[in-house]
C-alpha cells in the first residue's frame, strides 16, 4: 500500500503518533489532577484546584473526541489496506 496510496500510509503513521501524543497529554492530566489533589487541603475551596480540574475536562473531552475520529479513521485505512493485500500475495 506504500507504493499505491502513500498518503493513506502517511495518514496512518501520523495517526499513531498523534494518538502516543494524545496519551501522553491524558497522563500529564492525570499526573496534574493527582498532585492537586494530594497538596490541597480544601479541594473546593482552592482556586488553582478548580481551573486545573476545568481545563483537565476540557483537554480531556478534546483528545477523546480526536481519538474517536482517528480511531474511525484508522478503520477506513485499514480497510482499504486490505484491498491490496490479495495482489501483494
């Protein structure tokens, strides 16, 4: 499929990286909310507390919503992958 659709190929590859990177992010938040959690007192009351909380959500929300495109993504090549796989045989 290289030589035939390269940028299917392409497409594919960058979905991988893009779906390690989203991980990754998901993990800092995780790491964030964590910490927050274990250095305040009064979770309710602490400001910082509640924006980290926020915008943990929102990144949240965002890389579960590209996950899903890429992931619907990634069926479609994956799909027409297997168109040449009896030629390649």
């Amino acid at each position: 499929m290289e030589k035939e659709q390269p940028d299917l190929q392409t497409k594919k590859e960058a979905l991988v990286i893009e779906g390690a990177k989203n991980k990754n992010k998901l993990a800092e938040i995780e790491d964030q909310i964590l910490q927050t959690l274990q250095n305040s007192e009064d979770i309710l009351g602490d400001a910082t507390g509640i924006e980290i909380l926020q915008n943990a959500k929102v990144v949240s929300d965002d890389i579960n919503k590209k996950q899903a495109i890429a992931e619907k993504t990634e069926i479609e090549i994956d799909e027409a992958r297997t168109g040449y796989k009896p030629a390649a045989t």
